[in-house]
C-alpha cells in the first residue's frame, strides 16, 4: 500500500432520489449488472483507494440491502433532500478522526468516468494542501480530490446542489486541473434519456 492510498480515502456522494428520473434513486440504478453505487465504489478501488466512504440518503435502507458496500463505512445523510452539499458535508464530516489526509469525491451518476481519471487525481496528492480536479477539454469537473485543510472551508461554503463549487472558484489559484478527456466521459445520469448511458 502506497502512501497516497491509505491517506487519500474515496467518497462517493450517492445520495440523490433522482427528481428528474421519477423517484428512481441514483445508486440504485443498474450498471453492469449492479446497483450503480456498487459500481462507483469498484472504480475507486481500481484506481487505487483502500479505503471509501459512501454517503447514502434517498432510500437508504434499500440501497443497504441491495449493494454490496462490504468494506466502506457507509454514511446516512438525514438531509438529503436539501442538495448535493449536504452530503458532501456529511461526507467530510465522517473523515474526521480517521487520519485521512485527502477526500477523493466521486460522484455516483458518472458511470462513465472509470478508474483511469481517477488514478489522475488521486496521483495528484501532495499533502493536506492539495485540491485537485479533473478536467475535460479544459474545463473542471469530477472526480475531485480536497486535502483535509480545505474542509472546513468546503463544508462552510456546501449548500444546496452547489457542493464545492463556490469553494473551487475561490481558490481557483490553488487547484490544480488534469486532462482527463482522453480517458473518460463526464456524463451525467440526470434524465430518462440519460439510462440509455446504463450498460
């Protein structure tokens, strides 16, 4: 185990009731044969992260029985409804005591980012100070890896479905992007239309 694995724990944001898909929670759709949630926390084991922390909110109890989420400590956010900074406020939260360095966030409806862009990422750890995030012709997007010194900051700044980005702009001087457009696709499962991503 290297370093950057056991100091950079994984954090997938799988709490979302999926509004726009008719109730149907994101973690529960079926990837590859999965619950999308299963598959997310895969990825980031691939690329490198012994440890992961899944924040569930929409249906939780369902998500439990069908996912095998074996391994993650796994984190209820009871305010899920409030947006995507809840959980990732939730999500952070849960690190505390763990002696975990860096949170490397992954969102769960981004079945087309695999463990390539992650390894990246997570490749771009120092140290506490680290904020990185993958970019895709240029512009920013996830995965994301926050060093433990900007928590705080995050998580103050974490509101509704804004998560971090208020946070990134801010320090937009201190965040470095990688190139991941050749190796993966950043799409959103966001609509109906949207499942036709689904394998």
């Amino acid at each position: 185990m290297t370093e950057n694995e056991d100091a950079v724990v994984g954090l997938v944001l799988a709490a979302g009731g999926g509004r726009r898909l008719g109730g149907r929670p994101k973690a529960l759709l079926t990837h590859r044969g999965r619950p999308l949630v299963e598959h997310t926390v895969g990825v980031l084991r691939a690329a490198g992260c012994t440890r992961v922390h899944v924040v569930l909110g929409a249906r939780a109890g369902a998500v439990r029985e069908r996912a095998d989420l074996a391994g993650c400590v796994v984190v209820e956010n009871p305010e899920w409804e409030r947006g995507m900074g809840s959980s990732l406020r939730a999500g952070l939260g849960s690190l505390a005591g763990t002696g975990a360095r860096a949170a490397l966030v992954s969102l769960v409806d981004q079945p087309g980012i695999g463990a390539a862009a992650v390894r990246r990422v997570l490749a771009g750890y120092r140290d506490e100070s680290s904020l990185v995030a993958a970019c895709y012709a240029g512009v920013r997007g996830h995965p994301v890896l926050f060093g433990a010194a900007h928590w705080a900051g995050i998580a103050e700044a974490a509101t509704g479905d804004q998560g971090a980005r208020a946070y990134l702009k801010a320090h937009r001087d201190a965040l470095a992007l990688v190139e991941c457009g050749d190796v993966a696709r950043p799409f959103d499962i966001d609509t109906a239309a949207d499942l036709a991503h689904l394998e």
